[in-house]
C-alpha cells in the first residue's frame, strides 16, 4: 500500500458502513427477511405495518431472534435505529470529511516532492 498513501482515509468509513449494513442484513436473514422493532410508545399491531405497506419491518416479539442487532435505540425527531445503523450513520458522517483530509494531505506530499512552499 505505499504507492496509495494515506489509503485508511478512504477504506475505513467504507468499511465501517459495510459492517453496519451486514448487521442489518444479519438480522434480518434470522428474522424471515424483516427487521424487528421495539418503539416506545407504538402498539405492535399487524395492521399498521399492512396499511402503510412496510413489507421489512415487524414487531419485536418473543420469538424475535438476535434482538440486540434490531431497531431498538431511541433517537429524538428520527425513530428508532438498530446498532447497524448506528455503524452506518458514523459511516456517513465521516466519508466527506476523510476525503478531504486525504485531498490536503495529497497536495501537501505533491507540494513536498516538488519543492512549492
């Protein structure tokens, strides 16, 4: 990798976002291709999921397997989210910066190797 410098900058938020998405895709294959929910607040009635034609989400019950891996984690003017896409929202969230960090550093090592100051 020393012909591609500063490559982790570019690999790891992409790396960390296929994680979370292969939690969610974890989860849902054990889970009959839907993902559990558990929201405060929300009665768990089949007919709301068949009205609003939310075919991959289901409501976490006791027969629900891998339930740490849900749609479980409250948060404020956004729902519930599970820990995979907790990874994917990091994810997200450092993808532009990193790119920018490893454009500066890219001119900064170009500048170096030609002697602009």
């Amino acid at each position: 990798m020393r012909k591609f410098p500063y490559w982790y900058l570019l690999i790891v938020p992409t790396l960390v976002w296929y994680f979370g998405a292969s939690l969610n895709a974890l989860v849902m294959g054990i889970n009959h291709a839907q993902m559990p929910v558990l929201a405060p607040g929300i009665e768990c009635d089949p007919m709301w999921y068949i009205i609003h034609r939310d075919l991959l989400h289901a409501c976490m019950n006791a027969s629900t397997r891998f339930k740490f891996l849900a749609d479980w984690i409250v948060i404020p003017d956004f729902g519930t989210a599970s820990l995979g896409d907790m990874f994917e929202m990091l994810a997200t969230t450092f993808t532009y910066p990193a790119w920018c960090v490893w454009i500066v550093l890219m001119i900064r090592d170009h500048n170096r190797c030609h002697g602009v100051k």
